[in-house]
C-alpha cells in the first residue's frame, strides 16, 4: 500500500500539521491552502484525524487537557509518507505535461 | 416563537429528513430541539442556518460521541437535539457550507455505518416475528399480534436497507471515478 494515492482531505492535513494546529485550525488551513476549493468537512476531518492517529503520522499534543483545543503535529513516519506522495504527484504532471505537451 | 411539527420519517430516509429540516430553516423555521417523530422549530431570518443530523455509532452520552460533538461545535456547529443515536446540528449559512462529511470515502464509510445498525434492529425483528408466526402455526391457540408487528417491520426495515445497499453501490460507483 505505499505507493497508494493519498486522499485530498489526508494530503492537506497531513501538510497543514507540519506546523501545530487544532482541528478547525486544519480547516481554515486547508481552504486557505487551496483557494477556497478543499472544504474539510467537520465529520469527513473528525474521522481522518483519529485514523491518522492510529497509523502515527500525526500525534496528539498534549499539555492541553481541553479536548477543544487539542493540537496535533505531524510524525517523522507522516513526513515520510508526504515525501513518498509527493513523489508519486510529480510523476503524475510530468507524464500529463509530456503527453499532454503542456508548455 | 415556538412551533412543534410532527412528521414521521423512516429511518432510511434521513436525506429525506434533513432535505425537509433545511426547507423549513430557508422558510424561517429553525430546528431547535427533536424527539420521536417530533420536531420543534423556532423563528429565524430565512437561510439563517443550515440543518444536519448524523447517526452515531454510541449514544449521544458516550464520552467518544460527546467528544465528537464538541469538535463539532468547535467548527461553529451547533448541536440541537439527539434522539436515539440520532444527533441534529446547525449551523449559521453566514459561517460558510455545512456538511459532515466532504468526501466519497468518508461518506461510504458512514453510509456503511448507518446500514450495519439499521440491519442489526431490522434482522431482530424479522427474528421474533418469524419465532411468533411459527408459535402460532405450531400453537394456533396462542396467536401473539405484536409478533406481526415485528414481522411487518422486519420486512419493511429490509426494503429499506435494500435501498440505502444500491445507494452504497452507485457512490462506490462514482468512487472510482472521483474521489
């Protein structure tokens, strides 16, 4: 399963954590990020969060006991999976932009 | 000022419900508390907020649902009411869309939730009602009514699942195509 696609809604989190943030922080983020075009929403990022969490490519700050505001970061194993992705999206434009002969 | 509506739902038809709830918030009607097929609404400027409900895995009193729904009151949700494991949100439209959930894997992953709970209460139904049909064919004298209930339920209940599979499908459809 490593070279499988990542979905848009883990991508962008995955690289919205690379700074600390707390879930709605991750939304603002992403819509930011994406120029309006990626909506998270609430239920869809929820579930991913803990999924992340399981597999350790993000991790719970803790210091704050307030379940609201807890902040999680991206692990060494969550930059790894982004660098592997990111490798798989350039192969994706270079093919598209040869093929496609995109100038 | 404060209005209750009743109005009945098959618990299948949930998109159905908060298709209706939204109608009535653009209307200027907002959702403000639920229970069994019961629905009460106070005054808003119409559009003013946008309804969903979702079907949780625990009891709205588990601490994992209550966390769930204090992150989504983080977002700027509001939380109305819960009946059973159904938990209804609102939302002001000034605040931007309002969706639980934004992409195809999350909602068949919650489509497959929905189907695997509904089917548990529809396949206990079926059960007792088939367990009194064989009483009463095997006992004539003791004919038990609510068994019939149950029966009539277990097979409306397995129509209904039947729907929300071929809805699961097209999505994993589209799945393929889109994320």
């Amino acid at each position: 399963m490593s070279s499988a696609a990542l979905t848009e809604a883990v991508y962008y989190i995955l690289l919205s954590l690379i700074e600390p943030m707390h879930g709605y922080g991750i939304m603002q983020n992403v819509e930011q990020l994406s120029n309006g075009r990626v909506k998270l929403a609430a239920g869809t990022l929820y579930g991913a969060i803990n999924t992340l969490l399981e597999k350790g490519w993000i991790t719970a700050l803790s210091g704050e006991k307030d379940s609201r505001k807890k902040e999680y970061q991206i692990t060494e194993e969550g930059k790894r999976i982004l660098q592997t992705e990111l490798l798989r999206l350039r192969e994706l434009i270079e093919n598209g932009n040869r093929i496609l002969e995109v100038k | 000022m404060r209005q209750t509506i009743r109005k009945l739902f098959w618990v299948w038809d949930f998109d159905k419900e908060e298709k209706w709830l939204n109608e009535m918030a653009a209307k200027g009607l907002s959702l403000v508390a639920v229970g069994f097929c019961k629905y009460e609404f106070e005054d808003c400027k119409p559009g003013e907020y946008r309804i969903c409900l979702q079907l949780l895995d625990k009891m709205p009193g588990h601490p994992e649902s209550r966390k769930y729904i204090e992150f989504l009151e983080t977002t700027g949700a509001e939380h109305v009411g819960s009946f059973t494991r159904w938990v209804y949100f609102r939302k002001k439209a000034s605040e931007g869309e309002f969706e639980l959930f934004s992409d195809n894997a999350s909602r068949i992953k919650y489509l497959g939730s929905v189907i695997s709970l509904i089917a548990f209460v529809t396949i206990m139904n079926l059960f007792v009602g088939l367990y009194n049909l064989f009483l009463a064919v095997t006992y004539s004298s003791s004919v038990n009514y609510l068994g019939f209930l149950n029966l009539a339920l277990g097979i409306f209940g397995a129509l209904g699942v039947l729907r929300l599979f071929k809805k699961r499908k097209r999505m994993k459809e589209e799945g393929q195509l889109f994320e």
